[in-house]
C-alpha cells in the first residue's frame, strides 16, 4: 500500500481535527476560513494597489506583467488554498451535523451538490445537504432520486425534501417556479402510485403538506391510506 506524502498526511490530520470539534465551533471555523481565503484572494489579485510608481517609468509592459503575476498569484491562493478548505468542508459534513450541512449547502449552492452527486463519495452527503440549500432548483433531482430503485437513497432524498419543505419561505424562492413545479409533480406522482413503498408514499405526502406547490397540482388532494391510522 502507497503511503501518503508529508503534505497529504499533514491534511489528513487537519482534516481529523476538524471533524473532531463540536459541530458549532466546526461551523464558525468553516465561516472565518472562508472569510479568510477570500480577502487572500482579493489581496492577490490586486497585485501592487496602492503602490506609487515615479512618473514615466509606468508603461504598458510594466501593466501587463504586472496583470499577469497578479493572477498567478490569485490563481495559487484559488487552487490550493481553497482545494484544502474544499475537502474540509465536505469532511466535516459527512456526519450529517445540520450545522456542517447548511454550512456545505452555502457553499456549493443547490445545483452545486446536484453536481457533486455524480461523484459517488460525495453522493450521499450532497443529497443530504440539498434540505438546507437555498431555493428549489435542487428538488426535481430529489424527487427523481425519491422515486428511484436505491432504497438508501431515496430514504436520504425524502429526509432531504422534508427538511426543505419545513424551512420558512425565502424571498429567492420563486426564482425557481419551475423547479418547484417539476419537483412538486414528482412528489405527487409517488405519494399516489399504489404501487409504491408505503414509507415512500407518506414522506412524499409529508413534504407536500409544507411545500408552496403551486394550487393547481393539489386538485386531486393527497392520499389519505398512508395516513398513520
């Protein structure tokens, strides 16, 4: 077995370290990082700001060699800097703590986790971040995985679209109408097919009695046999 490099133990264990502390204090680390990368990064690509220059000597090779080294620099502090603080917060999210998850879903926003599902290590912890993502545009591909074969899975998709269903409303909310509206139409579909899993049937029915469907899909109403009697 290949041993791990200096560099890549000295992450693992930062990484360990992290996971280890209380989920607050992991989430409050998380924030000033982020914070903290990105004035480097602001830092970086303003290369000599504010640095006075004798007059003459300012000439358009100067700009464009300095233009250059300043987005070096800026993409250094990007691609290391915020590769590092990537894998934390996916590792701290792993446990599936509310704090590290809504922490994840700022982060890489609804579709970034829909993105992230195609990586099967970071499937399950995307799906379940997606409950505490902003806006709907990650609840058609909660829907589609809450109707699929992979039990698992869907247990992780209804448990995610639960949690967004109970959040309060958002002003961004209605930018995603559509995605609503196909989600809303999933989740319908599985709460009335017969056919399906009992448990499948009554988390649908459950995010849609918290979900702001739009009117028209609730026509028909809900299921009332997966009521607990």
């Amino acid at each position: 077995m290949t041993s791990l490099g200096p560099e890549k133990q000295g992450l693992s264990a930062i990484v360990t370290k992290v996971r280890n502390l209380e989920p607050r204090v992991r989430f409050r680390l998380m924030l000033a990082l982020f914070a903290s990368l990105a004035a480097m990064a602001t830092f970086a690509a303003c290369g000599g700001c504010g640095k006075r220059m004798p007059a003459g000597e300012v000439t358009a090779a100067a700009h464009a060699a300095g233009d250059a080294a300043a987005a070096a620099s800026g993409a250094l502090v990007d691609a290391d800097a915020f590769a590092v603080a990537n894998r934390l917060m996916w590792s701290g999210a792993e446990d599936g703590e509310s704090e590290d998850l809504a922490a994840l879903a700022v982060h890489e926003g609804a579709m970034g986790l829909v993105e992230a599902t195609s990586i099967p290590e970071l499937r399950e912890t995307a799906l379940k971040a997606m409950g505490y993502a902003a806006g709907f545009a990650q609840l058609p591909f909660l829907a589609k995985v809450a109707g699929g074969k992979n039990d698992d899975e869907a247990r992780l998709a209804l448990a995610a679209t639960v949690e967004l269903a109970a959040r309060p409303r958002r002003a961004e909310d209605v930018e995603d109408a559509d995605e609503l509206r196909e989600g809303c139409e999933g989740l319908f579909a599985l709460a009335r097919d017969k056919a399906r899993p009992k448990w499948r049937r009554a988390s649908a029915v459950r995010a849609l009695r918290m979900m702001p469907c739009p009117p028209s899909l609730s026509d028909e109403g809900l299921p009332s046999d997966v009521d607990a009697k």
